[in-house]
C-alpha cells in the first residue's frame, strides 16, 4: 500500500505567489519567488519583470533549504556561524544550502507542508515578503 503525506499542491503555490507578489509591489522591488513541496521539489516559481537574474537560484535553494532543514533560513544562518552548533551546515546537500534570510517552511497541522524562498531585496524585505506569501494561505494551513 502506498504511503501518503501532506504536502502543499499547486494551488496554495499560487495563492503564495500572488501574496508575495503584493509585498513585493509595496517595496517596488521585482521579486524571484520559489514554492517547494514536502519533498523539496519545486512547486511554482515567479520571476517578476526586471528582477536579477542571480536572484532565481537564491529563491529557489533558500526555499529548499528552509524545508530541508525545516527552519526558516535567518535562523539557519545563525545556527552556522563560526563555533556555532551549525556550522559548516552550507557544505552539506552538495553545497546548496543557502543560508540568507528569506526562506520559511510551511506547516499544515504542525507538519511541514513545503516551504517558501524570496530573494531580491535584503535580508529583511526578502523575510517580509517570505512572511506575506504564507499569511496568503488559506486558513487550514498553519503557516509559520
């Protein structure tokens, strides 16, 4: 018999997209945005006309990341820093892990669901607009 999980599905990809995409036009920032699933695989991607190119891997290995690991990745990256418990955690999954702010797994009733990366403005913006893609799920699905 096979095995089923959680995991988010296109459509909650898309509402995430669209949310993130409304923070991302308050801070006239175009945005490269990244939905995984459970598995880490990715879900739906948006590159916002004029957003930097080098951005795209960002968002997406920042989203990958927060599921891998099933943190968001600001608190990865303090985690990693020199005689930290983490450190040297980038060198692992064949050195894709990104350890910038910006990416946050979603849970749907306390599982982790999939996860979120945004990449193009600092730390804090891309967190901001992580945050505001989650707060567009529906209700059902925990969010942080």
């Amino acid at each position: 018999m096979p095995r089923t999980y959680l995991t988010l599905e296109y459509a909650d990809a898309q509402h995430m997209i669209a949310a993130a995409e409304v923070a991302a036009d308050a801070l006239n920032i175009p945005y490269c945005i990244a939905v995984v699933d459970a598995g880490g695989h990715l879900l739906a991607f948006a590159r916002q006309d004029g957003a930097l190119i080098g951005c795209i891997d960002l968002a997406i290995q920042k989203a990958r990341t927060a599921r891998l690991f099933d943190n968001r990745t600001a608190e990865l990256s303090r985690m990693a820093q020199p005689g930290a418990d983490l450190y040297g955690i980038q060198h692992s999954n064949g050195g894709e892990v990104m350890l910038i702010g910006g990416g946050l797994p979603v849970f749907r009733n306390g599982t982790v669901v999939g996860a979120i990366g945004a990449s193009a403005g600092t730390v804090r913006q891309d967190v901001e607009v992580a945050e505001a893609a989650i707060a567009g799920l529906p209700p059902e699905i925990d969010g942080l």
